[in-house]
C-alpha cells in the first residue's frame, strides 16, 4: 500500500480557488521555508526565486492567500505582520522583546481554541489568539553576561 502523494502547491492553489501563478508559488514556497516572516523578508524570497515581483504584488498574494486559509497572518503588538504557512491547527506564538524573533507555541489546553473564555458573551468562539512575551536564549544570555 503507498502513502497517499501530498497535493503540488498549485493543486492547492486550485483547492482554494485561486489562479497559480508563478508569483504565488514562490510566495507560497518562501513562507513555507521561512520563518514567521515579514513582507519585505517574503518579498526578497519571491524575487531570488522568480526574479522582479513588486511589493504590491506580493500584499495582493499574500491577501489572497490569507483568504483562502493557505498562509496565515501574525501581528504581534508593535511589530509589522508576519506570516507564516502553519495553518489550521490554532496554535499560539512566543516572541522575543528583544530581537523580535517568533517561535511557535502549540496549544496550551485541548484543541482549537485552545483556551475556554471566562464569559464568552454568548459568543460561539472557534479561535483563540495567544503571543507569550519574553527573551529568547540569545538574548538573556546576552543580557546576563
């Protein structure tokens, strides 16, 4: 028996209604191997891969594919946003104060959302959005030192 073949990006681009187009591969590609990064970082990323993309171009796209549910989209406080293609799964981030940096963080207590609201309002809630605070080991160690 064989492992069922993941789908290509563009078959996912299709799944998601969206036109493949070689600027969206790349974008696509580049979030996935990135790392929680900006739109300049991704912007960069798309041209070493296809050449000349404007910065328009790629805040189109990346819309898109936010919409679609492909990539999503972070913004800690004071930061420009992020993305990043771990998708679906509702898990929260941790962020350095210092560099900046972000890391993932998977659910703290049972599936989506992960956290229960003390008073939901009546509300139907299906996400939490959680960012820890604090200094990532290069940094408190740079600190102490």
């Amino acid at each position: 028996m064989t492992a069922p073949k993941s789908p290509t990006i563009a078959e996912e681009l299709r799944g998601a209604g969206l036109r493949v187009t070689a600027a969206r591969v790349a974008l696509l590609e580049t979030v996935r191997d990135g790392d929680h990064l900006g739109v300049e970082a991704l912007a960069s990323g798309v041209r070493d891969r296809v050449g000349h993309i404007s910065l328009q171009a790629v805040y189109e796209a990346l819309h898109a594919l936010t919409a679609a549910g492909l990539v999503r989209r972070i913004e800690p406080a004071g930061s420009p946003a992020r993305f990043e293609g771990r998708v679906g799964d509702n898990h929260h981030h941790v962020v350095c104060r210092s560099c900046g940096v972000v890391a993932d963080v998977d659910c703290a207590v049972g599936e989506a959302p992960c956290l229960t609201a003390s008073n939901d309002h009546g509300f139907v809630i299906d996400e939490a959005e959680v960012i820890y605070w604090g200094l990532c080991p290069g940094c408190s160690t740079a600190i102490s030192s």
